[in-house]
C-alpha cells in the first residue's frame, strides 16, 4: 500500500538545498519551491528518509514529511486553494 504524502523541507545552504531538490524529484511531484507531493510505499519513505538523512545537516536543516492517507482514498478535490489552482500531476504515456 502507498501512501501520499506531502514532503517540505527548509535547508540553510544553497548547495544542500540543490542536492535535497534533486533526490527529492526522484520521488514526487515538484508543487513549490521546497514542497513536493509523495506517493510512497513504507520501503520507499525508508530509502527517502536515507538519502536525504545524508544530505543534511541535522542541525541546521528540517524536513517534514505530513501524511495525507492511502494513495486509495486520497481525493485532490478536498485540497482547498488560494490564487492559482494546482494541477494534478500527468502520468501515463506522453505521445508527442
């Protein structure tokens, strides 16, 4: 079972930044400066968690990982949104 997250992080350094950024995009949806949207397995958080325990500085750094419920049962439609509304991300196939 997969759980959706949304996954936040504030890093100090610019360099660190990038580096938590990149293993990051790895794992989700990319839906603001330092916020990405999570479809994990339990395995998959762990290994997450692991990259990017390697990555930081945890004194310096924070990363906040807030559970959203079972990829099943999560409804976008319940995300209330101010200004310019999200985009779900596309999956499939991109014929071009």
């Amino acid at each position: 079972m997969r759980t959706v997250y949304i996954v936040t992080y504030d890093v100090s350094d610019d360099k660190r930044w990038r580096k938590v950024f990149e293993v990051m995009k790895g794992y989700g949806d990319h839906l603001q400066y330092s916020v990405f949207r999570c479809s994990l397995s339990a395995r998959a958080k762990v290994s997450l968690m692991e990259r990017l325990s390697q990555v930081i500085k945890h004194d310096e750094d924070q990363v906040l990982f807030f559970s959203l419920g079972s990829e099943d049962s999560f409804d976008a439609s319940q995300i209330e949104v101010l200004g310019r509304q999200c985009e779900p991300p596309r999956r499939g196939a991109i014929v071009v």
